[in-house]
C-alpha cells in the first residue's frame, strides 16, 4: 500500500476509488492504491446499477486457507428478539452521551425482512421511529428510574464474547451493512467490554445520517469504570461512493498490539500504541445500534433538540445483511 501524507487546512480531496482519512489534527491520509487483505470481498451491481460490495461465496475457504476460522457466522434468519435461539440479546432502556432514544425489542423498531434481490435472504432493520414514550432511564438492569424519550430504536449485543488471547492471537469482526440517513441518526457497528470503559470498546463504524459519504472508527479504553474513556483516537474518512444507498462490508482486525481496520476489503486505517495493547485478552460483545441525537452532533456547545430532529420519510433505517466473526492463531 502507497501512502501519500497530505496536510490541507479547508480543503478535501477525494479520489474515485479512495478515502480521505481526517484525524483531529486537520491531518488527511490520502491511501492509494488500496489491494484487499484477502480476496474475500466481490463488487457486484444491483439491477439499478448501483455498485456494492460482500463477502465472496468463497470466503469462508480464503480464510481459512490464511489461517482463519469461523466463529460466529449469523445470517439473521432468527429475529434477536427471540432470545432463546438468536446469538443476540436486546437491551431495552436508554442510552448514554445524551441520546434521546429508548431502546426497544419492539418489531416496530426491530424486524426482520425479506431481501428484494434474494428471497431466500433475510435482512435485519433497525428502525427509528419518533413518538414521545416512557421507559426505564437505561438499561433496566444499570437504572430503572422511568423518564420520557421522543424516539424509539434499537441495540442488540452478542451473547458471545471475543478478544485476541495467547493461543488465538486474531479476531475478525466483519458486518455488510446500509448505513441509515437522516439529521441526528447515528447507526454503529462495534464491540464493548463491560464495566465500561475498563474493558474497552472498538467502533468499527460510527456515522452521522446527514453525512451519506462519511464514517469514522474509534477505539475506548480507561483504567477506572465510569469515568470518561481516554483516548477516544477518533478517524474520520470520506468515501467515494455513498455509504447508505448500497451495500458496505465492514470489518477490523484485532491484534494484541494493532486494530487494522477495512471497508470493502481494503485498509483504510492501522491503529497501534497508545493504549491499544491495553484491549488485549480484554473480551467484548459485538453490538448493532442506532442511537439519536446525543454528545455525537455537539456543535459549538448545543445539542441537537427533538424538534431538530425532523426524522423523514425513509430516514432511520439501519440494514444489516449479516455479521461474521474469525479467530486466528
């Protein structure tokens, strides 16, 4: 991979085919030309043209052939919100940061639905809705006190734990999603260990509705519960094509010592030192969410309120295709 560093104070450069990766320091890592780890993602056109990306019918055997095996592989064919049977456990309750949701198990805010392009496919949503209701502060078992939200969403996490050890130093944690759009949604695919932040949290993709062709990733780590994890080692990226009318595959690979992270099979950001060796052997839940509102849209000190919130037609829509996770030694 050819890396070209770039320093521009106004102006942003996106190439076709690119990334334009935005620290905080106004620095942008301008990554071209980009080869996939593996051949395991494939391109294909929808039947209105529009280009997008999972993993190929041959990943499993690519990957395995590198050393990798598969360890959770859910295609959503079971709801969540069946508990007995999913992979998954739903957290009802509020968020955190300031968002104005509640969390539901509600098939209003959480469904499954019949691919358009794959009737044997199922594709699960994670739907916003605006309408004023009652519930428990944050999750019932953190803070039962019942308070007011004006949007309902939803959260659901992996029963199952992951993180690199000494014998399976790798984990892959993969997801082909369509991010949602809309002013004040905010979809995430990451991962989080309990008694937060002491264990840690990997965001393998945060993203504003408002900004169709951005993303970021992130990783979360303090010594001490509670308090206000350090460092947040945001980095912000700008795609070439738009991230919420077509299919993406996400992905990061976590290592004792690096968190490399991909979006259709190419690099798009290498993490290393600071505290990143401090996730190591720390175990964590995948999670799906779509928060809204909240510290996330701060801007010059205010929050977005509900009323600046509109919430359209067809905005709050999260769709996810599947969810793969592989261990490696």
């Amino acid at each position: 991979m050819k890396r070209t560093r770039v320093s521009y104070l106004l102006r942003l450069l996106v190439l076709p085919g690119a990334f334009v990766a935005t620290t905080l320091s106004c620095r942008q890592d301008i990554m071209l030309p980009w080869a996939p780890v593996s051949p395991v993602v494939t391109s294909q056109a929808d039947e209105s043209g529009i280009l997008g990306y999972d993993y190929a019918q041959s990943a499993d055997s690519i990957l395995a052939m590198d050393g990798w095996s598969n360890t959770l592989d859910d295609n959503f064919d079971i709801s969540p919100t069946d508990t007995a049977k999913s992979n998954w456990r739903c957290w009802v309750g509020g968020g955190f940061n300031n968002e104005l949701q509640l969390y539901t198990n509600s098939p209003n805010n959480l469904t499954l639905i019949q691919d358009p392009t794959d009737s044997a496919n199922k594709l699960l949503v994670i739907r916003v809705r605006k309408e004023k209701v009652k519930g428990p502060k944050y999750r019932l078992d953190i803070d039962n006190t019942i308070k007011e939200f004006d949007f309902t969403s939803a959260r659901i996490e992996s029963k199952n734990v992951f993180t690199p050890t000494r014998t399976k130093g790798q984990v892959r944690m993969a997801a082909r999603i369509k991010l949602s759009t809309g002013y004040g949604m905010w979809p995430s695919f990451w991962s989080y260990g309990e008694k937060w932040p002491t264990n840690g949290g990997i965001a393998i993709v945060l993203s504003r509705g408002q900004q169709p062709y951005h993303f970021q990733n992130a990783y979360f780590y303090d010594n001490e519960q509670s308090r206000r994890p350090v460092p947040r080692e945001e980095k912000y990226l700008i795609s070439a094509t738009n991230l919420t009318d077509r299919w993406h595959v996400y992905e990061v690979i976590w290592q004792k010592d690096s968190l490399t992270f991909l979006l259709d099979g190419q690099i798009v950001d290498i993490k290393q030192g600071n505290y990143v060796g401090k996730l190591f052997e720390k175990p964590q839940r995948i999670t799906l969410n779509q928060a809204v509102g909240g510290d996330f849209f701060l801007m010059e000190d205010t929050l977005p309120t509900a009323d600046e919130i509109p919430l359209n037609e067809n905005e709050g829509i999260m769709q996810v295709d599947w969810i793969k996770v592989y261990l490696k030694n």
